[in-house]
C-alpha cells in the first residue's frame, strides 16, 4: 500500500511542471499505484504501464519499480534478454515521439546524453539493485537451510544416540535383571513345593506372586525402552486404592504397619495418588533394607487447603519381653576353638539379623524430583528419639494431574 501511494505521487506531477497536469496524469497516475500495489505478485502489468506511460507522458516511476522487480525475480537469460528487448524498444519510441514533439520533450527524452542518463537511472540502477537483493535473498535463505539442515541432524544423531543407549540399557536389564528375578521366582516355587509347614509355604507363594509381578512390569519397561515411539500396553499404576495390599505385603514380610487416616478422604487425581502410592512404595522398602521388623505407621492427612500429607514413621523394632530370672543349670564349659579365617556369619546384616539389601541411594532423590515437578515436598531423615521419618506434601489441583 505504502509502494502505490509513493508511485502515485512520483507519477501524478508532470515534468513540465503542475501547471501543465492534465486529466490524463491522474489517470495513469491512479493506475501506476494499483500496479504498484499488486507488483509483489505480478510485476508485468506495472512494466507494461510504465512502458506507455514514459513513452506517452514521460512518467518515468512505474518503469523504476518495474525494472527494480524485474531484478528480483527474473532468472533465465531468456527473461532478462526480453526485459531488455522491451526497455530497448520503449527508450527508442520515447525518442522517436520526442523528436517528433520537439522543444523541451525533445531535450529530455531524444538527446543521445540524456537518453543515456535515463536508461541508467530509470532502468540500469533499479535493475542492479533488485539483483543484489535477490542475491543476499538466496544467500540468507540457503545460511537458514543450512542451519536447518545442521539443526535436523544434530537432532537426528541425538535421537539415534538415546535410541542406541536405550536399546543397551534394554539388553542389560533383560540379561542381569530379568534372570535374576526369573530364577528368584523358580527357587520360590520350589520351595513352596518343599515348604516344611504352611507358614514358609505361604511367604514362598507370596514371594513367586512379587516376582512374577515384578517380570510382567520388567517386561513392559524393556518395550518401552526399546520402541519408544509406540504405546505400550502397560497395566494402570498402582494408587492409593492399591495402598492396603502394599501394607499387607509389609506384614507379610515381618515389619508391624499401621495405617492411619486423616482428614476427610476425597477422591484425588490419579498423577497425585500415584505419587501417594510410590512415597509410601520407597519408605517401606527402605525400611525393608535399613530397620529389618520395625515397628511403622503410615499417616495420611487430606486438609482443607488442597494438600495431601503423606508420613511415614519408623520407630525401631519392637521392645523384646524381658525374660524371667533363672538360674543357670551349671555346665561344664566347651572347648574354645579357633576362628576360621575370612568374614564372620552375619556379615552384612542389619541389627536385627536380617541381610541387609543393596540399594543405589536414588530412591529419596527420585521422589524429590517427582514431587517438585507436582509443587510439592519431601523431607527425610532420622528421628531423636530413634528411627527414620518421611514426610512428603502433595497440592492435589495439579494441571494434568485427573
């Protein structure tokens, strides 16, 4: 819009001056800012309007923009060869109706200097211009193609790179881990066989149940590992609703767990009762490994600022009764014999007795990070008065959390 007014009013004064503007210059005038206005699309009508109207009236502002397109988007030789024919056949009309015009129409338009002097400016110079703008056009849009380019293989190599880590990942969870949890299933079932009495038959069964479990998430993790790109079938996650049957495996397994709610239960967003659930998951199995049968309570508490509170206490293994004074039968005493060289029985257990188990020192890290993600909290460590502390703080208006 801006270009049309500008060759409209280039176009609208006369050379002779405004005392000589006829009807006519309007016209051509209105015309050369139409062109001008629609020149960004299709540059050969503007030409053309030039051609004639320079030839006609010496409006020379449609043959400038013309010839300023022309440099940008013509390519072949061919259409340059035609752009220059017609500017060669338009200058020399125009010289020929000046000739024929004579007095100041003839100074300007039919002298040898001055003819050349406006091929130059109205055509040459316009014409350069719009080459070296195409020019750096071409050179900017091939440095952004370029940088594309580079961007899409950078890209590219760090997907294969993820691709690649995953896949070995995959192989060595599936070679190490898988079968040692396979085999661990097998020796259960064995000795659910062989079990002595009903108790160690049911802790058998109860561990072949976690282990197979165990192998059916390994075995969705591992798809997921290794084709990331297509949804697996993964069963739902467990959430609070799947709390009382964590808890049941706890007692099973020797520690005293007691479950406390607070508040006014409410149904929350399955991201926050997952999060609930995995809290509850790593406290528990951190007792497991650290305080062997101690005693544990589980607190939830919904208030009424939208935040749930997740605690979990161990307050050490239970009190043993103290047993009743006797007097010992008098016995004669053993033969002391060496130690055997090498660790003594029991090394590596905890207090209690029982092994203790490995664990990489992530499981609280990984918590805090999933809990800030949602905006929430988590605080651990030991107790004064004995034992170990969980505290978490989840907002249940989490976006995306439903």
């Amino acid at each position: 819009m801006l270009l049309g007014g500008c060759v409209f009013v280039a176009s609208v004064v006369p050379p002779e001056g405004l005392a000589l503007l006829r009807p006519s210059h309007l016209l051509v005038a209105t015309l050369a800012g139409v062109a001008a206005w629609y020149a960004r699309r299709s540059w050969w009508p503007l030409f053309a309007l030039g051609a004639i109207s320079y030839v006609w009236l010496v409006v020379w502002a449609p043959l400038f923009v013309a010839s300023y397109y022309a440099g940008t988007t013509l390519r072949r030789a061919r259409d340059v060869a035609l752009h220059l024919g017609l500017v060669a056949l338009t200058f020399g009309a125009s010289v020929g109706v000046g000739k024929a015009v004579g007095g100041r129409r003839e100074i300007i338009t039919a002298t040898s200097v001055n003819t050349a002097l406006l091929v130059m400016i109205l055509v040459g110079l316009p014409f350069v211009l719009g080459l070296w703008t195409r020019a750096r056009r071409d050179v900017l849009a091939a440095a952004r193609e370029r940088a594309d380019r580079l961007e899409r293989e950078q890209v590219m190599r760090a997907e294969q790179a993820r691709s690649q880590e995953r896949a070995r990942i995959a192989r060595e969870m599936h070679d190490v881990v898988a079968h040692r949890v396979s085999l661990m299933v097998l020796h259960a079932g064995a000795l659910e066989m062989r079990a002595p009495d009903v108790p160690t038959a049911r802790t058998a069964t109860m561990i072949g149940d976690i282990g197979r479990e165990a192998l059916t998430n390994l075995r969705e993790l591992l798809g997921v590992l290794r084709s990331p790109h297509q949804p697996a079938d993964l069963a739902p996650q467990p959430t609070l609703a799947d709390l009382d049957r964590l808890l049941d495996q706890s007692r099973a397994l020797g520690i005293s767990v007691r479950r406390h709610d607070h508040g006014m239960p409410r149904p929350l967003g399955t991201t926050v009762e997952r999060t609930a659930y995995r809290v509850v998951q790593e406290a528990l199995t951190n007792v497991h490994r650290h305080a062997g049968d101690a005693r544990t309570d589980v607190h939830l508490g919904w208030d009424g600022e939208g935040v749930l509170h997740v605690e979990i206490t161990d307050r050490g293994p239970a009190p043993a009764a103290e047993p009743p004074a006797v007097e010992p039968p008098a016995v004669e005493p053993l033969p002391v014999e060496p130690l055997p060289a090498g660790p003594l029985p029991g090394a590596g257990r905890s207090a209690s007795g029982r092994d203790t188990l490995p664990g990489a020192g992530w499981g609280l890290a990984g918590l805090r990070e999933r809990l800030e993600l949602l905006g929430g909290t988590l605080q651990a460590g030991p107790r004064p008065d004995g034992g170990y502390t969980v505290k978490a703080t989840i907002p249940t208006q989490v976006v995306g959390a439903s």
